[in-house]
C-alpha cells in the first residue's frame, strides 16, 4: 500500500494521478484533515492530523511507501510550533511501521546560495522558516545515517502549475494573462529563478516510491533551468498572445500588504530569493532516472490551455 499524507494539495494529487496511472491494481490510501475525494476500489481516503501520533500511525499501518507532502500555513510561528512535532510523528510511525518514507521537501535550508543549489549545499539559512526546515531535515536524516529507518528527502524549487493558485507563477502571471490584465513579478525581474512543474513532481515522487535503492538520501526534483523574471513575463506573454505588460512588488510593499494579509506577511522573510540569482540544479535526478523536466514553454502552454484558460 502506499500512503499520501498532505492529500489534496498540488503535489500529492499530482502523485496520485501517476500512482492511479502507473500501478492501477495498487492500493492507496489518502490522508487528510479534510475529505478528499476518490474514484476507484483501490484508492480510499482516511482522516488524520499530522500532529496526532496516534492518528498518523492508524493512517498509515500497512504501508509500504509513506510519501510526507503536506504542508503548514504560511506562518513562521505556526512552522516552529508544528513542524519539529510532525517530523518526530513520522520518525516514530516510520519506525513502528517498517515502510519507507518519501519527505516532499523546499529549499529553504540552504538560505542565499551563489551559484547552483545542490544536494551536497550546506544548510545556512537565513530566514525562521529555513531554520525550521534545517532542523526537521537534519532530524530525519541523523535517524537514517544511525540506521534507524529508511527515508528520503525530494527537494523542489517554487511551484508552478498548481491545481491551487498556490504559485506567485501561477497567481501573478499566467492567472493575470489568462484575465488579459498586467502581470507582477516579485522582486529583481532582471535575476534568474527556476520553478518546478507540478505534473514533474508527481512523476518524480512516483519514481522514488518504486525504486527503493534510492532511498536514505537527498534528490532534487527534476527542474528546468532558471530564466530570468524578465524572460518569464515574455514567454508567458508569447504564449498568451498578450502584451508581456507588467509591474514589480518590492520588499516595502510586501511589509505594508503583510500587514493586512499574514500569507503576505510571511513572504517577507523569503524575499532574499527573489532579488538574487534562484538556481535550482536537478542533474543528479535527471541523469539517474534518464528524464528532463518539463520545457517552460511547454508547461506555460498546458496551462494556458486546462488550469489557467485564456478568458
């Protein structure tokens, strides 16, 4: 059986189409805090908070994959009070069940890295948020290299191609595109950044779940390599038959929105990616597995065409 735990986000109901897709005589199960909805006499949803150690434990017996893609409201606060909990509920279940387990992780650890991101980059970072996640990944993996369990790290840059909006890609410039109105960027438009395709998450998780000699370490998830916002805008704008129009948000205007969107507010402390070079390398997944991200030219398009319809 395999276990999703975080069902309903972007990642994982990416995850579950290739599950469905690739093995569909294999059991899956769903957890959530919320009902997720299901198609199949293989698939099942069954109610859990990560928090709950018990609950966790109940959800996943019988697992032969547990894949972590949950995530935490956007809150500092909330990151340092939960996530170091979660990570000790996993360790534990992971240890109780015998199953290996597939961590969806970010890259917020390394902090401001010059040149590309790495798994070997040492953790320096240089946010709360980035302090939260170098600890609860430093936890897991001093568990693995004790022997203690197997596990996996999956790292992924920014998203785009969210069923959510969760994406500053997505929300503020193929979603103002597809609307005919101007775009925004955050930050620097003139430093490179690279955004992950949801769809290449998916199939990427997939191949980790069925290939257990790659567990008991850290991969980056397949990535196209960075363009600058700039580039970005133009490309979208190309493929939206639109006039790449658009306007810049500094750091100032994300302080005075933060103060009346807390989403907001806890982008701030991340803005250090936005004004410096963002280069995500996933060359070690790509010439593992044998596969290349998706183009950005091709995503933008399916999403030009599903997600994000010009209308």
């Amino acid at each position: 059986m395999h276990t999703i735990l975080g069902a309903g986000g972007p990642t994982a109901n990416a995850l579950t189409r290739e599950l469905l897709f690739n093995n569909p005589n294999e059991t899956i199960r769903l957890v959530s805090r919320r009902p997720v909805k299901t198609e199949g006499t293989n698939i099942s949803w069954q109610k859990a908070d990560l928090l709950n150690y018990h609950e966790v434990l109940e959800a996943v017996k019988g697992s032969k994959v547990i894949y972590m893609c949950a995530g935490l409201v956007y809150d500092k606060k909330i990151w340092q009070q939960q996530w170091p909990v979660i990570m000790q509920n996993l360790i534990n279940v992971t240890k109780e069940t015998q199953a290996r387990l597939i961590f969806f992780d970010n890259v917020y650890m390394y902090g401001l890295v010059e040149g590309p991101m790495l798994e070997t980059t040492p953790y320096n970072p240089v946010s709360i948020k980035g302090e939260v996640r170098a600890r609860v990944a430093a936890k897991l993996m001093d568990e693995v290299k004790a022997g203690n369990l197997q596990a996996t790290i999956a790292r992924a840059a920014d998203f785009y191609g969210t069923d959510s909006k969760n994406s500053f890609l997505d929300m503020m410039v193929l979603d103002k595109y597809a609307l005919k109105q101007s775009a925004q960027w955050i930050g620097d438009p003139k430093v490179l950044h690279n955004f992950t395709y949801i769809p290449d998450t998916g199939k990427a998780m997939y191949l980790l779940g069925q290939n257990p000699d790659s567990g008991n370490q850290i991969w980056h998830l397949p990535t196209a390599a960075p363009l600058t916002g700039k580039e970005f805008i133009e490309l979208a704008a190309s493929i939206y038959n639109v006039k790449p129009a658009y306007s810049t948000i500094n750091k100032f205007m994300l302080q005075m929105v933060g103060l009346f969107k807390k989403v907001v507010a806890g982008t701030v402390e991340m803005y250090y990616q936005y004004n410096h070079d963002y280069h995500f390398n996933s060359s070690k997944f790509e010439s593992t597995f044998g596969i290349k991200p998706t183009a950005y030219g091709d995503g933008i398009k399916q999403m030009s065409e599903t997600l994000y319809k010009a209308r």
